[in-house]
C-alpha cells in the first residue's frame, strides 16, 4: 500500500503552534520578496489583508465561549485568568522600574514604550493551536480570558494612567462580548459547541495568514540591534515566570506558560496608539513599532521549539 504523504498538515503538526507559524513566516516571506503579490485588489487583497485579523479573533473568542461549560467555568478561568494575571504584573512592573530608573528613552535603545509593550505581548492564537493539540477541554476557554491582556487598551489604559489620562474601560468590554455570546449558545445547545469546534483549525491558519501580511523582513532587519534585545529580554524575563506559574502555581505540565512566550502581531500597532492617547511618547512610536515588528518574527520562529522542549520534557495534558 503507498504510503500516504502530508507535506502541508504534516509540516504544521511537526512543531507547536505550527498550525499560526508556518502560513505566517510563508506569507511574511513572500510580503518581503514581492509584497505587490498580496494587493492585487478585490477578494484577493481581502484574503491576506491584515484588517481581517481582529475578527478572526473575535470568531476564535467566540469558539472558544461555546466550549465553557458553565458548571466547570472555574478551571477554565482559573488557568487563563492566572496566566493573564502573570502577564499582565509583568508588563505593570517593567513599566514602574523603567520609568523609574531610565523615563521614557529607556535603555540601550530600547524605549520603555518598546520594552512594556514587548513584555506584555502574548500571541493567544499560538496559545490556542498548542492547547488544541497538547491540552485539555479546560485550555480552551481560557484562551477568552488571555485575549484581554493583548490589545491596544491595556498599553493605552497603562501609559495614560502613568502620564495622568483617564481610563477606557469600554475597549475591555467588547473583547469579552464575543466570548460571552459564544458560552452562551454553547450552554443553551451543546451540540451547537461540536458544530463549531471544528473550525478552530480553520481561523488559526489564516489568522497565521493575515499576520504574515504585517511583516517585511528588510523593514525589520533595520531594527536588527533593538529587536534582537528585545526578544532577547523577553525570553528572559517572562518564559521563566510563565512556565513558573503554570508548573508551580496551577500544578500543570507547563505547555500553556510557554506557549505565552511569542509576541503578537497586534502589538506592532500599540505604538501608535498609546502615541495618540499620550502625545509624549510620539517620538519612539516609529522605532518601538520596528523593534517589536522583529521581536515577532524572532519569537514566532523560537517558541515553537521551546514549546516543543516543555512538551517532551514535562508532556501534555493528553
């Protein structure tokens, strides 16, 4: 009998997270040799255009509400609400210590507009295709709770707050809204949640599309020195704490803390929004925004290796 191959899934399903990974750094490559490919107008430019990536989001939240069965919502929240928490202290304290010590510039080039935005990143669909693979049907749910953390508001909310401006609380509220609508079908027609569920691969795999949209290699390379610390830093200080807390606080084998350790694309404009909001900052939008932009690139190649090291050393929860 032949043997059959599988030289696209096959791919995918060598590395953690590969199902995002892989179309990513595809797409990002051909965004950097010929970028004129992806805009050639119509449906198209639709198919690879970055916009659609807040609702595939919003779809994967919405997925993710259905598989919440109301009577085990604590585990669920438990898990993503503490590793979101971890994230988010993380963030808050870079903030404090280096606009305590360096102010805004800093240090070795990297602004602290750079740094918190970096450490408070997390790419949740990395977290998602890991947790469809390797967890269990308490990682899920989570992933609802771990989209609050990175979105523009919370660097917006963080600066503002720091510089004296008022809070938005309303960008919080309508990331969750998909969420709820989704435990809310899901509770009310259980089988409406296997209808669904299936298409979780499907929204992971474009959403590694729409990604790769954002990135061109040559722009990113001319933040080489800032990124690369960047990523750098971001190992160093986070992986340890997130793989901490999942294997010592919640008493799991630590896939879910590492597969926190990538950068999402959405940061690469919290920049320029925490710029609009806090006018200060304006001059480090630019150059924050191109180191972060690597700092994906780099830990969206790494992490699936790292992820793939806590599985073999530690397992999964299958």
């Amino acid at each position: 009998m032949k043997e059959q191959r599988h030289p696209i899934t096959g791919v995918m399903n060598s590395i953690a997270g590969g199902i995002v990974i892989v179309p990513m750094l595809v797409v990002s490559v051909i965004n950097t040799i010929c970028p004129g490919a992806l805009r050639l107008g119509g449906f198209s430019t639709a198919f690879f255009s970055p916009d659609s990536t807040q609702f595939i989001i919003a779809v994967l939240l919405f997925i993710a509400g259905t598989q919440l069965d109301i009577h085990e919502m604590g585990p669920a929240l438990k898990r993503g609400g503490v590793l979101s928490l971890t994230r988010l202290l993380i963030g808050i304290l870079a903030e404090v210590l280096v606009l305590a010590i360096a102010g805004p510039k800093g240090f070795l080039g990297i602004s602290a507009l750079a740094l918190v935005i970096g450490l408070l990143s997390c790419n949740p669909g990395v977290y998602m295709a890991v947790c469809q693979e390797h967890g269990d049907r308490y990682d899920i749910p989570g992933f609802g709770i771990m989209n609050l953390v990175p979105v523009p508001a919370i660097p917006v909310i963080m600066f503002g707050f720091a510089a004296g401006a008022g809070i938005d609380y309303m960008s919080l509220v309508t990331t969750i809204i998909p969420f709820l609508l989704g435990m809310v079908f899901g509770n009310i027609d259980p089988s409406f949640t296997g209808m669904v569920s299936g298409a979780t691969p499907v929204f992971l795999f474009f959403m590694g599309i729409t990604c790769g949209s954002t990135m061109n290699w040559s722009t990113l390379f001319s933040q080489l020195g800032g990124g690369v610390l960047l990523a750098v830093l971001y190992f160093v200080i986070s992986l340890p704490i997130t793989i901490f807390v999942d294997r010592v606080i919640l008493k799991r084998p630590g896939y879910a803390g590492a597969s926190m350790s990538s950068l999402t694309p959405v940061s690469i404009i919290m920049p320029a929004a925490v710029a609009e909001a806090v006018p200060s900052y304006a001059p480090y939008a630019e150059t924050a925004a191109a180191q972060i932009a690597l700092a994906v690139a780099i830990t969206a190649v790494l992490t699936p290796f790292i992820c793939q090291w806590v599985l073999k050393k530690w397992g999964g929860a299958k």
